[in-house]
C-alpha cells in the first residue's frame, strides 16, 4: 500500500507506480516468513525522487520515502542500501569570511590527522578494528562526495528560535560502515558479513525481484543499524568543532534522515525524530529551517512510538517531463540511459535537482507547497554565502555582487 504525501508531479507518478510493486514484494516476504497474510506500507513524501544509487532503485527504493513492512520473522530489505546519513546546523560565535571559512575546512580536510583523530577516539572498538585507516582512499572525511557538502551561510533576521548570525550546515554519512567495510557494512556487497545470506523473491512479470536477509543477521542489522545514528551525528558534530574551533557556538540541528527508525521501517530522505529539521533546496539556493506541526496525517505510530516524517529537501526529477522508469532485465532504463548494480545516477547530468534553476520567489512557492503536504513552521532561511562540495568550492558571495 502507498500513502501519497508527494506532489504528483511526473516524476513522482513514475514512481509511484514502481513503489506499488515494492510494496507487494515487501508483503510477499513478509508472508512467506510469517505463513501468514502480512502488509507492507510506503509512505511518499514531497520530495520523492530519483536515487543516486542504481542497487537501490533495482531493488525497488527511491529517495523521499518511508518503507514499513509486516513480519512475524524479522527481516531486512538489502537493496535499501541502508546506512545513516543527516545533517547538521552549528551557529558561529562570530562572522568570517569566505576565504577564513575555506582555510578552516582545508586545515581539517587536508590533514589526515584530523580524521585519524576522530576515528581512533571515537569510533566504537569493534568498528574501528574493522577498518583499515592505512587506506586513505576508503576512509576520510566525506564531506564533498556524492550529495554531502559543507556551507556557510546566513540567517539575516533574528527570530524567536534562531539568532541572526553565520551557521556551518553539513550533510555526510559514516564512511566507516558502507561498502569497503566487509566485517559490519551494511551495503549488499559480495564478501560481507551476511550476503551469503541473501534470499530472493521476484516478480518476473514486471522484471522486479527484492533481496533480503532473515532471521538473526536482519536483527543485527537492525542493531547495527541504530548504533550507526549515534555514530553518524557525534562525526558531524565532531567534524564541526574541529573546523570552526573557538568559532564552534551552539547545535541547532543534528538529525538523520536516512536510517532505520524501528527493526521494521526504513527511511530514505526523510526524517522521522519529531524535532526540528532542514528542508535543503538546491546549490546556492536558500535553506529552510523547519519546525514540523504534529497533528496532521504524517504523523505515525511505529512499534507503540509516534513519529513525524517530515522531507530534507526538494528532491531529485526526471530530466525531461516526457521521461520515464521502466525495468529491464537486470537493469533499469532512466529517461534514455541505463544502469546496473553498482552503478551511480549523475546529478546534474542524468536528472536535475527538482529546484535547480528556480529563482528564490519560485523555491519559496515550492516550499510552500511541500508544507502543504507535511505542515511545519519556517523559522529559519539561510542564504548561501559558500559550499564545498564534490564539484568543487563555490563562493555564492560572487554571485551577489555580481547580481
């Protein structure tokens, strides 16, 4: 079953279609384990969008969704990818420059030290003994890889919950538990702890399968999974105060948004902590804080705990209105490219960030249609002043005076 929260735009009624077969698949296992009729729910939220990641859009999950399933025997959907990523909102004691902001992080990022630091007195033993900090190459700070970055921006106004002033935002997950990670990663890598585990079920009619795990191996990965939250907010908050120092202020926000809220629900770009949270846009765009209204349909009972989903952003289109999903044998054909296993959706090339290109008046009507969907409260529009991201360094304060 589907719950819609999304806009309906095409893209998102491209998915849709596609999340109903998920949403069967999930019932199916959860039937076979259990002997007995069991259900599966997906929640669509506004950003629902095109994943960056070819494994989990095969396996039948997209980003801006909550997947909830039924089973007597617990069990876990692989192709989720699941690790845990969020973000992070730190206020500066006082202004700096672009140029001091770009020093700051290139003292930390540049210096292997700094992430040597982190990890040997932070990371959990058995964590840390199943890595090999010698490769730089698979462990390091990630802030500027895939859709993470590092900003600083500005809140213009004072208001009631958050001061005028500077703030460094960061989005990452912990490297340390993805694929180069074989003893406790939670990505369906050949050589991992539990891919020899892997049982699937199919749909040959639409050219769909779901793999999972079952058993003893899903309830630890849903342990490890839990444990990965914790890991991941103290390395953003770590990562923060190690670049802004004696400039570090308060924490505004340290939520996740990618990650498994209870043993039986996965969440892909949404939050579900009833907290306050970030609403991200595009490159350069304003970013929204949001405090989300806990009375409306988005919010949810899991395991006897209630839940607020609320969208981290704006999410990720077709390229054109014409394109479409469809599933191939082994692989999946987006608007005219295809892609395997393994194998990463280009942002910016093959789809486009749903706001990208849009002028400030035009994000806020977005905005405001996204928390028509999910209500919430903006407390907080941050201007870009910089950002470091796997594109390189942009310096949005250029672009201002230039306007």
């Amino acid at each position: 079953m589907i719950r819609n929260f999304s806009l309906n735009d095409n893209t998102q009624k491209e998915i849709l279609k596609h999340l109903e077969i998920t949403s069967k698949l999930l019932s199916k296992v959860g039937t076979k384990l259990s002997g007995t009729q069991k259900e599966s729910m997906i929640y669509a939220m506004p950003d629902l969008g095109i994943a960056q990641n070819g494994t989990r859009m095969l396996g039948g999950f997209y980003t801006g969704a909550c997947y909830l399933w039924n089973s007597d025997v617990p069990f876990i959907p692989v192709d989720a990818t699941v690790n845990v990523c969020g973000t992070a909102v730190y206020k500066l004691n006082q202004s700096i420059t672009v140029q001091e902001f770009k020093e700051r992080l290139n003292r930390v990022m540049s210096n292997r030290g700094t992430y040597l630091k982190y990890a040997t007195t932070h990371l959990p033993p058995q964590i840390l003994d199943s890595i090999d900090l010698e490769r730089a190459d698979k462990f390091y700070w990630n802030y500027n890889v895939g859709n993470h970055f590092a900003i600083l921006a500005e809140q213009k106004e004072d208001n009631a919950e958050l001061q005028k002033g500077q703030y460094m935002i960061v989005h990452a997950s912990a490297i340390e538990l993805k694929k180069d990670n074989l003893r406790y990663g939670l990505y369906p890598v050949e050589g991992n702890w539990y891919y020899d585990d892997i049982e699937t079920i199919y749909d040959d009619r639409e050219n769909r399968y779901l793999r999972y795990i079952y058993g003893k191996k899903a309830v630890q990965f849903a342990e490890l999974a839990n444990i990965l939250q914790r890991i991941n907010k103290d390395r953003n908050r770590y990562f923060c105060k190690e670049v802004l120092d004696e400039l570090a202020g308060e924490e505004i926000i340290n939520l996740s948004h990618y990650g498994m809220p209870t043993n039986n629900a996965i969440c892909i770009g949404c939050q579900w902590k009833q907290e306050n949270f970030i609403l991200l846009t595009a490159p350069g765009n304003d970013i929204y804080l949001v405090h989300p209204e806990l009375s409306y349909e988005n919010t949810i009972k899991l395991e006897d705990k209630s839940i607020t989903l609320t969208p981290h952003g704006c999410g990720v289109r077709l390229k054109n209105s014409s394109d479409t999903i469809e599933y191939l044998d082994e692989e999946i054909l987006i608007g005219n490219k295809h892609f395997k296993q393994g194998e990463s959706i280009n942002i910016g090339n093959d789809v486009l960030v749903r706001t990208d290109g849009m002028y400030s008046k035009q994000v806020k009507r977005h905005i405001e249609k996204v928390l028509d969907k999910c209500p919430g409260t903006i407390y907080g529009k941050m201007h870009q002043l910089f950002a470091r991201t796997k594109y390189g360094d942009f310096d949005y304060t250029k672009r201002d005076r230039e306007r």
